[in-house]
C-alpha cells in the first residue's frame, strides 16, 4: 500500500527530508528538482509509514487505498517517475541529504526586513529564524498576509490554500514581526529600512501582468486572467473589475496553469462554488453568468501546451473539456512524434477529450491550438477574436464577449534597486541584487521568488529559492559585508506608526482572519473582506500587545 502524490503537491520538498527511506525524488539537491511539476512517490520503496502525509503543508499525499477516483491517475505518474526494476531494489541512502540551514558565526543579533509576505517571503523568514537571535520584519501592503496564496490560488483548490497553516505557525515564532498595511516605497524607503536593519529580502512576486500587443486591447471587455483570478479571490484593488460573462462565450489566451484556473472557475457550477472563500461579488456573478464555453487558445502546438500534467488531469476530472477535429488531428500528429515521457502523458489525456461537435450540455472548456492573436473585434465592446493559424496565412475568429489574456506575469521595479526591464527581475547573483553598472553586489539588498528568478514554479518552489537567498546573506553577514543598523529596534515601531498610523500586527491579522472564519459559517472555509476599510474596522479590535510582550518583541526601548 504505497503512498501517491496527487494534484495538489506544491514541490516545497518537506516530505523529502520527512522520508526515512529517501523514496521521494526528485529531492532538492537533484538537477530535476527546479523543473519538476511536482514530486514523486517510488512505490517499489515505500514502506508505508505516512511520516510525508503529516510533512505534506497541502494535503497532497495519500496511500494508493485512500484515493478519490479523479486521483487514481496519480498512482502510475508517481510509479512511472522510476525505471522499471526486477526483484530487490538498488540501495540508497537512508535518508535525502539535507541542505545545511546558514549558520550565523558573528556575535549579536542579525536584523532583517522582508518586504512582502507571499510564499518566498514566508520562506525566507523561516530560512532565517532557524538561527538564534535572528529578528525578521515582514512588510506587507495588504493588511492580509500571504500574497497569491490568497489571491492568487483558485477558490476551488482549498487544499492549496491549507499551506497559509504553515505560514501561521511560521509567524508565530519568536524573531518574527508583521507590519501589515505598509507599504515600502509609500511609508517607508530602503533606506528608511536599511537605517534598522542589516538588510532588506524584497519578496514582492511579479505583480503587473504581461500584455498583449494588438489592436482592439483597450475595448470593454478585454482584462487579463490574473486580474479576473484577484477578482474572484476578492483582492480589495480588483472589487470593481468589469467582468462581462453576458455572452455565451470566453477567449483566453496563453494555455496555463493559470489560463486553466479561471476556466475551471468560470465553468464550474456555482453551488460548487459557494463552499469556497470565493468573493460573493464574483459569486454573484457567476450565478447569473451567460457563458456556455471557455476557449483557451494557443498559439502553439499541443505538445508545447504551457499546463502541467497534475493540472490537466484535475481539470478533465471535473470540467467538460473538447477538442474540435482539426485539433484532434494535431494531437494525433504531436503524439506519433513525441518521446518525453511527460508530454506524452498530457497528449494521451487530450487525445482522448470529447468532440467538440457534441451539443453542449453544461458549460464546457474548449482546448484550441495553433491560434496566433491577431486584433480584437468591437465597436464599443468586445464582440470577437481574431487568430491566424500559426505558420500561415489563414485567418479565423471567434465570437466572444470577453477576451482574456494569459500570457504570464511581470516583475516591477523597485524604487532604488536596480532592474533588468527585458528579463522583468531585479539583476541578482543567486538572490543578492547585483549594480548591471559595476557588476558588484548592491550592499544589504537581496531578492527572493519571482522578482529573483521570474514568474515559474509552484508555491514550494520558493522554499530552496529563499533558502539560497538566505544563506548568501548569512555568508555576507557573517563576513562583515553587512553595516550595523545606526537605529535600535524600538525606533522602527515609533517610525512606521509615525508614517501608516494604520499599521496591522499580527493580532490584527488574526482578528481579521477569525472574523473571515466566522462569516463563513458551516459552509464556506471563510467569507473574505475584499475592501481596506472594512479589514481595518477588524483589525482595530484586535487585543493589544501588553507592555510585557512588546517588551519581548524589542518593540519598546
Ligand atoms: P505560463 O505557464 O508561462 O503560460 C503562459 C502562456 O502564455 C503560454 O501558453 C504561452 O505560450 C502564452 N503566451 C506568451 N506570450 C504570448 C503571446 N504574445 N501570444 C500568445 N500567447 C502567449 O504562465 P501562467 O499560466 O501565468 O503561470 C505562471 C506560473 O505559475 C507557472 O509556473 C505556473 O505553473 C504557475 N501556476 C501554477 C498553478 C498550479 O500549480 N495550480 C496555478 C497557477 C499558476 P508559449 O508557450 O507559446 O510562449
């Protein structure tokens, strides 16, 4: 009865190391470990004892027994990950070699600010209070914590969202402080920042979206995925986001995890939805929706389709998902030609899709291929697309009332860093922000997930991608490279009110989140605030921090 990784596996390595017979690969310190859609399972070697259920921060693992039908796919992809092997097993080591935590060899307290508190952010914090002594400050500009894992992961993936436990019991630990509803660049400036600490880790993700150059892109009716995933997850700057779903039909384009997101969620019966922290007005929304099909359109071929297996499979699972015959053909084609075992796998799923000629019969998602944007039809809105077929000179359009694009994320720059506006990321060597102009490292300034390294991976991604962050600002800490903040701790509290008066802690943070909880009732896991104002009324009735904690906390002087 070996255990299965499934859908939800946010590859942050933890049941790695909790594996006492090191069966789970690929592991963090393997060359396939940064590209791998998710981690697998060798079932030849497992024995069984669960100790990666309870490592697992999402749910993701179970033994082969205790599946749901739309996992049982999982239980050959982790098999298939392992060659196929005759009678006893080769030996390994016992357990996955573990990447040493950075140890501090200087005297006196290490202070650090982590401006955002998405997963890279979580993670470094976390990388670095396995140090005594360490202090680390998270600046957020929400007054919610934990950046996409909120806004960004789809409603219906609450398995996902279950990792925000592992990041309150991060920030529950001694060393770590929220300053929630500040922003950094508004309220504060680096240098604000490097005056109370020995350096900054700029976590703050790749906000802005990518976007599609072709006529008719300012029409009502066109947005972009990631805007409509913040809407649906009731971001407060996204409450008002025009969404029109009064046509029968939706164009994405770009074929990612995230184009798939918002398919499955405009697709999926509302009802279903309600039991999620979905925003009501997106809820709303949705219950009076028109849409009949989602088609995701890309401009390449099926082999090169950007989803990830996992994804896929989890979208098929639930959602009625076609092909039309032409794209039928391709994947036929694709598939007589492909050897990764991987793409493989995703072409013999589509392979197998409905037709698309078949009546509709609930609202469906269509896969198209070889579509290349060309403009965007409307006189005062959106009324359709038009595509060119990829390597010719064909022209085809779609009727559609709303046009989203897909085509990735994009970093911003950082006031006072520098920033490398072809590759959208802070030019860094391994997580130190590097001057293009000398070459030479930027003192006290680091960079951590997407801005370090550009919008790929999943949530667990970040984990070895904060850990070497870390451990180069520990090497440069340790090597006197880093300045003794001039300001006492205590002098970083009295600033920040002095500039955001409206500064939540993480007993606000709490509050808000109890009162989520509660509004949510028996049915949904929480029913979100989605404006400012209404977070801060929360928050504001939240316990004090006794003289005595704040004492602890350093916060008095
Ligand atoms: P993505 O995976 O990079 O996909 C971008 C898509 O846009 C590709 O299909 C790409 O096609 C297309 N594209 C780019 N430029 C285009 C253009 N000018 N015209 C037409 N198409 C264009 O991006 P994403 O979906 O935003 O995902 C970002 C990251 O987050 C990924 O690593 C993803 O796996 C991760 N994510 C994971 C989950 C999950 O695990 N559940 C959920 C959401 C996001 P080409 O390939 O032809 O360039």
């Amino acid at each position: 009865m070996p255990h299965v990784i499934t859908q939800s596996c946010c590859s942050d390595g933890s049941c790695v190391y909790a594996c006492p017979v090191n069966c789970i690969h690929p592991s963090p310190d393997e060359p396939g470990f940064a590209t791998a859609e998710m981690l697998y399972i060798d079932p030849d070697a497992c024995v069984d004892c669960g100790a990666c259920v309870s490592a697992c921060p999402v749910g993701a693992i179970a033994p082969d027994t205790r599946l749901e039908p739309r996992q049982l796919p999982f239980v050959e992809i982790n098999a298939a990950f392992y060659p196929k092997r005759e009678g006893k097993l080769p030996p390994t080591s016992k357990l996955a070699p573990v990447i040493e935590a950075p140890k501090i060899t200087r005297d006196g307290p290490l202070t650090v600010a982590i401006v955002g508190s998405g997963p890279a952010a979580m993670y470094a914090a976390d990388e670095l209070l396995t140090q005594r002594g360490v202090r680390v400050n998270v600046f957020e500009k929400l007054p919610t914590p934990y950046g996409l894992v909120r806004a960004g992961v789809a409603p219906d993936h609450q398995s996902t969202k279950r990792v925000t436990e592992l990041f309150d019991r991060m920030a529950a630990q001694r060393g770590f402080t929220f300053y929630l509803n500040v922003e950094v660049g508004k309220h504060l400036t680096h240098a604000d920042l490097l005056g109370h600490h020995h350096a900054v880790v700029y976590a703050v993700g790749a906000p802005n979206d990518r976007r599609l150059d072709i006529e008719g892109m300012d029409l009502p009716g066109t947005a972009t995925a990631t805007e409509v995933v913040a809407w649906i997850n009731g971001h407060p700057d996204h409450t008002d986001l025009p969404v029109r779903l009064d046509h029968e039909r939706v164009v994405i384009v770009g074929n990612g995890n995230v184009a798939l997101d918002v398919a499955r969620v405009l697709t999926s019966d509302p009802d279903a939805l309600a039991r999620t922290d979905i925003s009501d007005h997106a809820l709303a929304a949705l219950r009076s929706s028109a849409v009949q099909e989602v088609v995701i359109a890309a401009r390449r071929g099926p082999a090169a389709s950007a989803f990830t297996l996992p994804e896929l499979i989890g979208l098929t699972s639930t959602c009625d998902v076609v092909l039309d015959s032409a794209d039928h053909d391709l994947v036929l084609r694709d598939l007589a030609q492909e050897t990764d075992p991987l793409t493989r796998n995703k072409l013999e799923i589509l392979a197998k899709l409905g037709d698309a000629s078949a009546p509709i019969t609930r609202p469906r998602i269509r896969f198209a291929y070889q579509l290349t944007p060309r403009r965007v039809l409307g006189e005062n809105q959106v009324t359709a697309v038009e595509f060119g077929v990829t390597g010719t000179d064909e022209v085809r359009t779609l009727d559609a009332g709303l046009l989203l694009t897909s085509i990735g994320y994009r970093g911003k720059a950082i006031a006072d860093l520098p920033f490398d506006e072809d590759a959208s990321v802070v030019p860094n060597d391994g997580g130190r922000v590097i001057d293009p102009a000398t070459g030479a490292p930027v003192p006290g300034a680091y960079v951590a997930g997407w801005i370090k390294r550009g919008p790929t991976g999943f949530i667990g991604t970040n984990k070895s991608c904060a850990a070497q962050t870390v451990h180069h600002l520990v090497d440069d800490y340790n090597a006197g490279a880093l300045t003794d903040p001039p300001r006492k701790p205590s002098a970083l509290d009295k600033l920040v009110r002095a500039r955001q008066p409206d500064v939540v802690d993480a007993a606000g943070w709490r509050a808000i989140d109890a009162a989520e909880i509660a509004r949510g009732g028996d049915d949904r896991p929480r029913d979100k605030f989605t404006t400012v104002p209404e977070m801060l009324a929360v928050a504001v009735t939240a316990p004090k921090p006794s003289v005595r904690q704040r004492l602890t906390a350093g916060l008095l002087g």
